[in-house]
C-alpha cells in the first residue's frame, strides 16, 4: 500500500467511485480497473468496509474456482446535496452515498431576483433537504450559471441576475453547512448528470446543449470536462450573431435561446412576455412545418456544425425546454448540418433530447459532489 496519506485518500476515493459506477463488484475486478495488486485493493476495500462506506455480500458459487464477493457501496454512509439554479428557479436533490436520490426541492424565483435572495433560497433548499437525511452530510455540489471559476468556487458573471458578479458560493455555502463544496457551470454538472444518470455513462467525446433563457454548452472530451483556460469554454451564447439596425450584432442567445425559439415559431415580438412553462408552450410546435422551422433548424445546425469540425464529439445532448420538440427537432438539425457543411460526411453531427428532465443540473451537481469526496 502507498504510504503517502494524500495518495491513499485518493485512491481509496477511487475506488469508491468504481464500485458506485458499477464498473467494479469484487476485489479482483477493481484491482484491475485501477491497477493495483489484488492484494492492494483488498487492503483498500477492507478499510472502507470497516469504515462504513462499502458493503461485501452475496457469496456467488460458480461452476469452477472460490466463490465471488460482491461489493457494494453502503447507502447510509453519508449524503451529498446538489444545487443548481438559473434565473428563475433553484432545484435541489440528495442523494444518498450510493448515487440514489432520496429527496428534492424546487424554489421559484422571483423576477427581480438579485445574487442575496438566491443564495437564501439555496441554503433553504439545502436546509430542507437535511430534515429527512440519513448520515452526514459530506459535500456539496453547487451548478451555476455563466462564467465560473471552481477552483475559487466563485460565480464570476451571469448576464441574467444583474448583480451577479464575484459570488462566493462556496464560502457562502461551506460556512452554513460545514462542509466541503465544489462549484461549477451548471451546464458542465449537466454533463457530469448525463455520465452517472443518462446517456453519457459510455462515451468519451459529448456536449450539452443548453438553450435556455441564454445558450451554453459543455463539453466532454476524453472523458473529461473541458472548461478552458478562463473557465468560459462552452459560452457560445455569446458570439455574435446577426448585424442589427444600429450597426451592432446581436448575439447567438438573441436568436437561439429557448425564449427566442419561442417568440420565433409562435410569430410574436421580441419583447413578448415568456410563457411561465416554456416547455409546455413548446410542444405544440413539435410537428411544425414551413419557413420559420426550417430557419431555426438551419440556424441551429450552422452553428453546430462548425462546432463539430472544431470538436468532433460524439453527441450532443440537448436540454431545457427545447426539448419538447422532440427528436424531429434534432434529426432535421442534423440531416440540414451534412447540407450546409458538406464536410461533416465523414465526421456526422448527432443530437438527441436529453432523458434527463429539469433537475439534470441538480444531479449532475450531486454528482460532482460524489466525485469529490475524499475518506477523513
């Protein structure tokens, strides 16, 4: 065994992982998933045995050779809580030590909603969420919008609550709850919920598409969050986009965000008031047809077309209300990119509606709090 305490804690945090993510179930199986000599690994399970966080059972007789263990991660372990916000709500999940969600908040926002009121309503949220939890409390994962910086644990800018501005979220938050918390754009926890809880478990190269009131993406690559050098990979929402009367340009969420999308298919002004359940609003356009569909899947797929040449992911996991138009909605993306952008033949762009409902960021925020977790 490694004597160094820093490396122990971390391969023993691995390990953790292996077993939660279901790639390992015995001694053997996480020896060689992590390298490590059986006699190694076994060292490591039997201290998180002891210690409360795995469980061994179920002696499996085969037909030939010593029966097999089965290792399991113990629920009751601890907690971790998940937050994700955005302009107009907070959502919330627990989840137990072994990646199962055992409770939920959701907390309107008001429409003058400034940085103090959502930092309150995210430590009610997390406040409740501890009444009904079984162990510790052991970390905190926290989805925020716009530009992040996690290594601080700062919200640095959100375009969409006008003060939002070098928030200290996990100060804030560990200073409430004593507890570890890790902080990231909520779109990348996205991509952390689509790899524990959706479609993402097998691959390397995805993004998260999330048109909601702006437009974001995440991106994975080599099975690794991507988040750039200032943490602001993935903010296409703002490039500019079409020149306006003024001499200046919009920028893309002007056109391709969920609200505009909206305001686009149902033919009202730019300034129309948004529907309190875009999603809802959404859906009757799902079957769509003429000029303003075949504009906005144009739009879409010139945009994401030039980011497939650039990353050549994939898929692309759409979130967010857009969703409701279903999978029409991204096959005619797709089948209209190989158009515009001939050169996609041998690279294809592929886009699917996320399985993933409105508390995808909150899970994904659980889940970066699960992939953080350290043994004391």
């Amino acid at each position: 065994m490694r004597k160094n305490p820093t490396d122990q804690r971390q391969l023993i945090a691995e390990a953790v992982l292996h077993v939660r993510g279901g790639q390992a179930n015995s001694r053997s199986t996480l020896a060689a998933l992590m390298g490590l000599s059986r006699s190694t690994a076994g060292l490591y399970v039997d201290q998180l045995i002891a210690s409360g966080h795995l469980h061994e059972s179920g002696l499996e007789q085969g037909a030939m050779g010593r029966p097999k263990r089965t290792l399991t991660t113990a629920p009751d372990a601890g907690w971790f809580a998940g937050v994700e916000f955005n302009a107009e709500r907070v959502q919330a999940v627990r989840v137990d030590f072994s990646g199962r969600v055992t409770g939920r908040q959701t907390k309107p926002l008001p429409a003058d909603a400034n940085s103090r009121a959502v930092m309150q309503e995210i430590k009610s949220a997390v406040s409740i969420l501890a009444r009904h939890a079984t162990g510790p409390l052991l970390s905190i994962g926290a989805g925020a919008p716009g530009v992040v910086d996690p290594r601080r644990g700062v919200g640095l800018y959100y375009a969409f609550i006008p003060d939002w501005r070098n928030v200290p979220i996990a100060k804030a938050l560990g200073d409430r709850f004593k507890a570890p918390v890790a902080v990231d754009n909520n779109l990348r926890t996205i991509a952390l919920a689509e790899k524990w809880f959706g479609g993402g478990r097998d691959l390397d190269h995805y993004a998260i598409l999330g048109p909601r009131a702006g437009f974001g993406m995440a991106m994975v690559q080599h099975g690794r969050l991507t988040s750039g050098a200032h943490h602001a990979a993935g903010e296409i929402g703002l490039w500019p986009w079409r020149a306006t009367t003024g001499g200046g340009y919009e920028e893309l969420h002007d056109a391709l965000s969920s609200t505009a999308i909206w305001r686009r298919l149902a033919g009202v002004p730019a300034r129309a008031k948004t529907p309190a359940n875009l999603r809802t609003a959404l859906a009757p356009f799902a079957n769509a047809a003429g000029a303003r569909w075949d504009e906005i899947v144009a739009d879409y797929a010139r945009v994401l077309g030039c980011v497939q040449l650039l990353l050549d992911l994939e898929v692309y996991f759409l979130h967010g209300p857009l969703t409701a138009l279903g999978g029409r909605f991204c096959e005619g993306i797709a089948a209209a990119a190989l158009r515009l952008v001939p050169a996609l033949g041998d690279n294809p762009l592929r886009v699917v509606p996320s399985t993933l409902n409105d508390e995808a960021g909150a899970l994904g925020a659980a889940s970066m709090a699960m992939e953080a977790w350290m043994p004391g």
